[in-house]
C-alpha cells in the first residue's frame, strides 16, 4: 500500500472524530485536526520542518469548510441557528479570517505554534471555569456592531491557527447567556464563513510555494483534505443529533474535557 493511500486512510479516521466532535460541540475540528495532521505530515515526510504546521493549519481550514457546512445544516433542521444574530457575527468572522490568512503564511512556524498552543490553554481554562459554574448572572448580547468587532478578532485568531472558531465562539456567545445548543448551531455557521476566507488566504499565500501538480492547493495538502471529508461530511449530523439528548452542563463538560486534553498535548509537544 503506498503512502499516500495510508497517509488517506489515517486522514479519513481522523475525520471520522472530527465530524462527530464538530456535530456535537460547532467546532470545526481544527484543535484535534492540526497537532494529529501534523504529525501525519511529519511521519511521511510531506513538507519541511519549518512548514508543517503551516499546511496542517491550512489543510484543517479547508477541511472544516466541508464538516462545518455538513454541521450548520443539521443544526438549521434542528433549529438551532439563531439567524437573527448570525449574519453579524459571520460577517465579522469573514474579515477577520481574511486578513489572517495572509498574516499567518508571514510568521515564523514557533510564533504560530505558540499562538495555537497558547489560544488553546486559554480557551481549556475558560470552559472549565464556565462549566463548573451552577449558575451564571444573565448578560444582554452587545449591540450588533459591537458583536461583530468582536467576532472579527474571533475569526483572525481562529483562521490563524486553523480552527472553525466554535472554540472560540461557543464561549463568546455562551457568556452572553445565548442558549449553548444556539451557540453551537451559530459557530457551525459561522465555521463555513472562518474555513472558505481563511482558505482563500493561505491558497494566495501559499500558491508561490506549492503546485497543484505537488498535490497542493496553496498551503492546503489535497490528499489529506481528501482522506479527512470523506468521513467527517457524515459524521458531523450525527453529531448534531445528539445535542439533541445531551444535557446542556454535559455538553460543557465534553468540550471543556477535550480542550483541556488537546491543551495539555501542545503544552508537552
């Protein structure tokens, strides 16, 4: 079996957690797809050192393009996407995964490392914090522009380190007192907008770089986008569905426990 096909397989196993996960907790699957995808890439000796986690990132936007669109639509059949604040917030996510991926293709592969590993032990931190809370003050969403300045920076720094921005967004409109299943069902929304303007970026960024003929779009290594939506394109409904039985403080503590196991990975790595 040669390489590629292996490299496929494992790509495809690890889509087949990421959907599910994506489905359940509206996160694009980034915090799990870049350390594994990376590792996967150093294993078969894909891309250099310096650029591993540069087209692991890339390759997870691209890939949660797919999850994300399969999860936002199980979570509009299940009305769970409040479509009177989402529009702001994916406009604001939109431009701020725009910008960052040209930023992040110009940043030295440990300033990138050190933005994701740091974003995900504070992320870690503030869901076992909230998850632990019996009851938590109600708070008023802020004003529509105000929420999508908000979320631009949720977007850049998400497109950045190659996550949906559910990690990011779940908690942001969580504090706010929005309903966990609606704040899931909007990060999945707004996982597509991250995906599809974070991946233009590091597809122009990375174009100087890699051919289509390498097995590249960009940054974005095809046969491992390949292997990881071909399971997670089913999986992320599957997912979804189960929001529907889970209580909402065990949800929280689902996402507060892989966070914290993904935190603790990088901090190690």
């Amino acid at each position: 079996m040669s390489d590629v096909i292996l490299l496929i397989v494992g790509c495809a196993l690890l889509g087949s957690v990421v959907g599910f996960l994506a489905g359940l907790l509206g996160i694009g699957g980034g915090l799990v797809i870049v350390p594994v995808l990376s590792g996967i890439l150093r294993y078969f000796n894909i891309v250099p050192e310096s650029q591993i986690v540069l087209v692991a990132i890339a390759t997870s936007l691209a890939s949660i393009l797919f999850t994300s669109t399969s999860s936002a639509l199980a979570h509009h059949r299940n009305g769970n996407v409040p479509w009177d604040i989402a529009p702001f917030v994916m406009g604001g996510v939109a431009v701020g995964a725009l910008i960052s991926g040209f930023l992040a293709a110009l940043l030295p592969e440990p300033i990138i490392r050190g933005i994701f590993a740091t974003s995900v032990v504070l992320i870690a931190i503030r869901m076992l914090y909230s998850s632990s809370k019996k009851a938590a003050p109600i708070r008023q969403l802020p004003s529509r522009p105000v929420l999508s300045m908000l979320t631009t920076m949720m977007g850049g720094l998400s497109a950045m380190i190659g996550i949906g921005g559910g990690a990011l967004i779940v908690p942001l409109l969580s504090y706010f007192s929005l309903d966990i299943r609606k704040a899931i069902g909007c990060a999945s929304a707004c996982g597509i907008v991250i995906a599809l303007f974070g991946s233009l970026g590091y597809i122009t960024s990375g174009s100087a770089h890699y051919t289509i003929l390498q097995g590249f779009a960009g940054f974005i290594y095809l046969p491992a986008l390949f292997g990881i939506v071909l399971t997670s394109w089913f999986m992320a409904p599957v997912g979804a569905k189960s929001t529907q039985f889970l209580p909402v403080s065990t949800i929280k503590k689902i996402f507060a426990a892989l966070l914290l196991v993904i935190a603790t990975h990088m901090i190690i790595s």
